[in-house]
C-alpha cells in the first residue's frame, strides 16, 4: 500500500512597483523556491517522492477597486511505497 502526504508550501508577499509607480504586493520567488527545495530534501531523506506540484491561486482586490491573482503557495503531493504484507 502507498502512504501518501501533502504539504502546503506558502508563497510570502513582499511589496513591488506596480504601473505608475502604485505599490503592490508581489510572491517572494526566491524565498519560495527555497522553501520548496528545504521540503523536497526533508521528504526525500523520509524516502518519499514527489507526486505532483500544485499551485494554488489567490485573488485580493487593492485599494478597494484594483483586483490581482497571485500564488498563495505551492501543494506538494509525495509518495512512498510501504513494504507491508
């Protein structure tokens, strides 16, 4: 039987330029994919493997009338076979 888990990876927002020199609210890269990398070796070292990458989306609206999608995070899905009988 496979033994599955999943792991929500959130995505920080730092603040950005926008058009026109407005202030927006942007997803970390970096620090993102350093999180995501910190999960994929901890899992591994569990032995389990990635199964899938799922990112999830977010709407806000700024300033009362300027709406945005973003990445909230990432959802990692690992698997792992177990050596039952």
């Amino acid at each position: 039987m496979k033994e599955y888990k999943t792991i929500f990876v959130e995505a920080r927002e730092v603040v950005g330029k926008g058009m026109f020199k407005k202030t927006t609210m942007m997803v970390n890269g970096d620090d993102l994919s350093r999180d995501i990398q910190a999960t994929l070796t901890e899992m591994v070292l569990q032995g389990f493997q990635l199964e899938q990458s799922i990112p999830i989306a977010s709407s806000k609206v700024y300033m009362s009338s300027y709406p945005y999608t973003y990445t909230n995070g990432v959802l990692l899905i690992f698997g792992k076979e177990n050596d039952q009988l």
